[in-house]
C-alpha cells in the first residue's frame, strides 16, 4: 500500500484578483475613523487617568482640561485618520464605484517677439 501525498490547489490572493469588487466608499471610511478614533481616544485616556488615579493617587487627570485636550487631539487625529485612508485608497486601492473624468487643457504657447533693430 503506497501512500500519495494530498494535493493542494493553489489558493488565489484576494488582494490580486482584478475583477474583485471595491468595497470602500467615503461613508465606510469616515464610520471607521471615527469608531477607531472613539475607541483609541477613550482607551489611551483611561489608561492615562486609571494610572495617575489608582497608582498615585492624582486627581487632576479627571479635570475638564485634560478631557477637553483628549477631545480636541481625537478630533485631529480622526480628520487626519480618514484623510489617510482616503489617500491610500486613491493611490492603491481598486476604486470600482470611483470615475476618474479626463480633461483636455490646451495651454498657450510661448509667441516668438520680433526683435526691432536700434537705431544707429
């Protein structure tokens, strides 16, 4: 009794298959940046404020100023968040739903002057 090995087919990379549907749209992109953003904002605060409160001792970290920082930072994070992944998605993403309209622009060309002599 001989024992062949299993054979495999080739499992295709869903990343290189041109005729892959594109599944991102500016709304999908904004919901992610956002909840990310939330989410990343509220853990890293927490953390911050769990270990000045619990560790030392410090209540400051709970005051409106270090809340209203964390705020204004996750605003500017999530704008530059979304404004990343939509540049990603321009340069390399497959951009199904996406028209790119081409213009033709005529520009002016540079006119020879004539050259006048100066009077001797």
């Amino acid at each position: 009794m001989t024992m062949n090995a299993p054979t495999t087919t080739p499992v295709p990379d869903p990343m290189s298959d041109p005729t892959r549907e594109f599944s991102g749209n500016p709304r999908r992109y904004r919901q992610i940046a956002i909840w990310s953003t939330v989410g990343l904002a509220i853990w890293i605060y927490g953390a911050f404020a769990a270990i000045q409160y619990f560790g030392y001792g410090q209540t400051w970290p709970l005051g409106w100023k270090p809340l209203l920082i964390t705020t204004v930072f996750a605003i500017w994070y999530g704008r530059y968040f979304y404004r990343s992944m939509m540049r990603l998605d321009a340069q390399y993403g497959g951009g199904g739903s996406w028209q790119l309209t081409s213009r033709m622009v005529k520009l002016p060309e540079l006119r020879q002057r004539k050259r006048s002599t100066p009077p001797a």
